[in-house]
C-alpha cells in the first residue's frame, strides 16, 4: 500500500465547523453581517486586544495595518530578509521602500543590529515577523523605535497564541497582523485581522477595507439615509459573514492545537538531538513558540548531498517538505524595481541554503512525525 504524502502543513476542518458555515449560509447574511463582529470580538479579546479588524487576507491585514500608519510615498520601511513577500509588498502598495534587515542566523528573527543600522531619516517602520510561530526581540525593536517617527508593525501571520515576555503577541505592536489561510493555526478559507487598543485606527482600518466609504449599508439604514461619502481610496477587503462563521468555530479549539503543536516540537527536538547533522532553530526562554512552521537547519558539512537532494529525497519518501523563504530581495520583482543584489543580508541567504520545514500540524500522528525522522535521519547516507 502507497502511503499518502504528509504535508507541511494541514487545515483540521470538523462538523462543528460545517455546522457554523451552514447556519450562516442560511441566515439572512453572506457578506458583512453580525459574525464579522463576533469574530473579531472573540479573536481580540484570545490575543488581549481591544480591536479586531477582519480583512480578507493576512496581506490585506499588513496593508491596512500599512495605510494606518499612512506609510507614503519616500518612507522606508524596515522588513526581515526571510519572510513571506507580503510583509514587504504591503508597504510597497503605499509607495514606501522596503528595506531589508539581516536575520539572526539562530532563530532567523529580524537581527536588531541589522535594524539599527539600516535605519535613516526616511524610516518610518519596522516590521517585526514572528518568524515560524516565534515571537520577534519586541523589546530592542522598541527600543530602537522610540524617540524617532518609527512604528512598530507585527507580522504575526505565525504566530497567534505566542507570547513574548508574558505578553500575548497581538498586543506588543502599535499593530499587528494575522492570516488565516488554511496552512496558518486557525482558517476561515482566506482571511486575516489587524489587532489594536487604539479605536480610532481601527474605524480607519475598517472604512479602508470598504472602499474607504464612512459608513456601513447598515448604519445608514439606521440613520435612514441612502446617502455616503467616499472619503479616501480604499479596497474591498471585507471577510464574509460565511467566513467568519467558520473563524468563530475554529478559534474555540486554537489553545488544543497551539498545545498539540508544542508537544509535536518538543518531540521533534528530542529525536533530532540523536542527529547532530539537523539544527531546529533556536528558541528563547522568554517567549513562547506558536508553531506555525517546525524548521531545521541541515548542517551540510557533516552530508555529501545539497538541500535540492535532501528536499527531493523526502518528497520521493512522500515528506512534502518545504522552504520557508528565500530572501525577498532575491525575487526578480524586488531586483528589477529596488535594485537589491546578492549580498545585502549575508545570514539570511546562508539559511536559505540549508532550512528545511517539516511537517507540523495538529493531526500528525505520531507514527507520521517518526516516518519524517527516520525519512531525514537517511539524509546521511546519501550521496
Ligand atoms: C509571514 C507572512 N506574512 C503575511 C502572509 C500573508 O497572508 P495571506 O496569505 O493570508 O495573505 C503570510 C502568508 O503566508 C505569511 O506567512
């Protein structure tokens, strides 16, 4: 018997989950009804903020979170090299200049002395990725941020759940995003939030993803007028009513999967300490990890093959193993625009070469997670 590939990552959809879906589907509510303030309620109030903002992506989060901030023309914006490319895009759709930081080689967080050195004048942001479900260095960051105009924006598409310091990520930041695409800790299909404690930016954030029109269909009907003023350029970004049903069920199970996927990394840590050819990524004692990716370093001293061949190795095994990112600046949209080259962030382009992501969802069975070990630990037989 063939044995079904294991992803990298995997949704767990259950009835309940169907059966919220299905009474939003028949209730009188597709699009923007009472379930979009539900769950931004319910996933404020699991991070500890006093504002949730749904949006339709995790990239529609960065970019709200972005417009809030009125990132413009000329202003730089600091993003880690190894990230997804929405963090950087986000800032690129209000004409603002991506810079990118180093990442620590350890945990591949954003390297604050990396940020230190590339700030300016010109900056305006700095975009802290939880990278893998870890909590960025919030503290340095700050500490670099204050005095000057410069706001600190989370990334924590990774990372909700984690916390930083005792602190829950989704209140550390001025803002912060989240992303609930299928392969993230919770989903609602597509879809994303911006969290903050400042009311005002969230009623920005709000009109932003509605076309930047200054009032709902439904408070107008209140007001018993038909009449709105579009005040700014904005985009639909809206998460539907169906969606948000979806997000309201999956967030009661959030604490079990954050656990499961603890227990599935701790196990892994423990089986990969008998391969000294396989680095997980450091973790800090002051946070904790969400989990969002499991990634190892392969130490390619001690292998006579390149990460192409481990990686071919394990998906020929029916390991779907991933990576998790190249340096943005590589992408030939960044060389071509911004002028990046080989070299900017040495550390992020080392890692590149050697980071693999395992498989880490709340499902893994056991049995999975040990077939991936044995799959990786045969990567020293290889030639
Ligand atoms: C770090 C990071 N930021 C932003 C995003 C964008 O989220 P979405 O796919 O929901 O637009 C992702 C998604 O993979 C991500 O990993």
């Amino acid at each position: 018997m063939t044995r079904a590939p294991i992803p990298y990552g995997r949704q767990v959809i259950d009835e309940e989950d169907i059966a919220s879906v299905v009474d939003a589907l028949r209730s009188a509510w597709l699009t923007t009804g009472p379930r979009v303030g539900e769950f931004e309620r319910a996933f404020a109030e699991f991070c500890g903020a006093s504002e949730g903002v749904a949006v339709n992506s995790g990239t529609a989060a960065l970019h709200a979170a972005m417009r809030a901030l009125k990132i413009d023309q000329g202003d730089e914006v600091i993003v880690p090299a190894i990230t997804f490319a929405a963090s950087s895009n986000a800032a690129v759709y209000e004409g603002g200049t991506p810079v990118f930081a180093d990442v620590d080689p350890e945990t591949l967080l954003i390297d604050p002395t990396s940020v230190d050195q590339k700030i300016t004048t010109r900056t305006r942001a700095i975009v802290a990725v939880d990278y893998g479900g870890q909590p960025a260095d919030y503290d340095v960051l700050r500490e670099l941020a204050a005095g000057r105009e410069i706001r600190i924006i989370a990334d924590a598409c990774h990372a909700p759940g984690a916390t930083y310091k005792g602190r829950k990520v989704g209140t550390i930041a001025d803002l912060s995003a989240f992303s609930f695409h299928p392969v993230k800790h919770l989903t609602t299909c597509e879809g994303g939030m911006v969290l903050t404690d400042d009311s005002e930016v969230a009623a920005r954030m709000r009109r932003f993803r509605n076309h930047g029109i200054d009032s709902d269909h439904r408070s107008r009907e209140k007001a018993g007028t038909f009449a709105y003023d579009m005040v700014e350029l904005g985009f639909n970004y809206r998460l539907p009513d169906v969606q948000c049903a979806l997000g309201i069920a999956q967030l009661k199970r959030l604490p079990g999967w954050l656990d499961k996927r603890q227990a599935i990394a701790a196990r892994y840590d423990e089986m990969f300490s008998e391969l000294p050819f396989v680095r997980p990524l450091a973790t800090r004692s002051d946070r904790t990890n969400a989990y969002h990716l499991y990634v190892v370093r392969l130490d390619f001293n001690q292998l006579k093959v390149d990460r192409r061949r481990a990686f071919d190795h394990l998906k020929a095994a029916g390991v779907n193993a991933n990576v998790h990112y190249a340096p943005v600046y590589h992408h030939s949209y960044y060389r071509e625009r911004f002028g990046y080259r080989p070299g900017l962030c040495p550390h992020a382009e080392a890692a590149y070469h050697e980071i693999l992501t395992l498989p880490m969802f709340p499902t893994l069975s056991e049995a999975d997670q040990d077939y991936v070990v044995a799959k990786v630990a045969e990567l020293k037989h290889l030639c």
